[in-house]
C-alpha cells in the first residue's frame, strides 16, 4: 500500500467509531459496525452526490415518499467501475507506462487500457499536433501568410 493511501486510513481509523483492529474499514452505522456498508449505499449515500457536485452528473430534487431524494435528471449511471478509468486517462496522461497502468488496473491485456479505460486529454491531442503543424507550416510560412502574402 502506498504511503499516501496508508496515511489517509490511518486518519480514517482515528474519526471512524469502529477503530479496534477486527472491525470494519467501513462500517454500516445502521448496523452498529457489525456489517461492512454495502456498495449501492455507498454509491447512493457518497459517490453519485459527489459526482454532482463535480458537475459530472445532472440531478434534481423530488419528493418520494413525502422525502426529498437527489435524482440523476442526464440518464447516465455513475458507479466505482467509472473511477477505474478516471486513472487510466490520468496515468497515460502523465505519461505512465502503458504496461504500469495495465498492471495496476489488473488487466490482462494492454490493448483493454489504452482502447476502453484511457481516453485523451484535450491538451495532449493539441500538443501532438504541434510537430505535424509547424512542418506543414514552418515559422517564415506562417508570417507571409499571416501578411497575407503567398508562401
């Protein structure tokens, strides 16, 4: 585990109720610690109001049941399999061994990373082009051209 993530549950034991070693990492409160929460609550309860939040989601506020309930308005579900490829476009992103990434997301196949999990960054596509571009239009070209004269 790295020590990033180890300092941050070492935090997480210390606010946490259910801190003794044999309890839960986290616990259902409604089930006084004896239970791990499930992941729909999770994803209910954490992970879909922060993603509306970030502005990832869409959502609106209905009464159900006489209850106000946070619903998703775009269509669109949001889950923990979307923060596997969250990493993967910022790991190819920051340059990271495609083989590193493979092997952190556990998949079996390179091609699965780079084709289905990692997505582009708009900045790094620009970047990419820059090369192409200046040889099709080195800097004298771009000037008479900008001018308005001919090449």
């Amino acid at each position: 585990m790295h020590g990033i993530l180890a300092e941050f549950m070492q935090s997480w034991k210390k606010q946490s109720p259910y801190s003794k070693n044999n309890d839960r990492v986290f616990p259902s409160f409604k089930l006084n610690g004896k239970q791990p929460r499930l992941q729909g609550m999770i994803v209910k309860d954490y992970l879909r109001p922060a993603a509306v939040r970030a502005g990832v989601l869409s959502s609106a506020i209905e009464k159900t049941n006489g209850k106000n309930v946070m619903v998703i308005t775009d269509g669109r579900t949001f889950g923990f399999h979307a923060l596997r490829h969250s990493p993967a476009t910022f790991l190819v992103s920051k340059d990271v061994d495609p083989k590193t990434v493979q092997a952190m997301l556990r998949h079996s196949n390179v091609t699965t990373t780079l084709q289905l999990y990692a997505k582009t960054v708009d900045g790094k596509r620009l970047k990419a082009q820059e090369p192409v571009l200046a040889a099709i239009f080195p800097p004298e070209g771009r000037n008479s051209r900008e001018a308005g004269r001919p090449a």
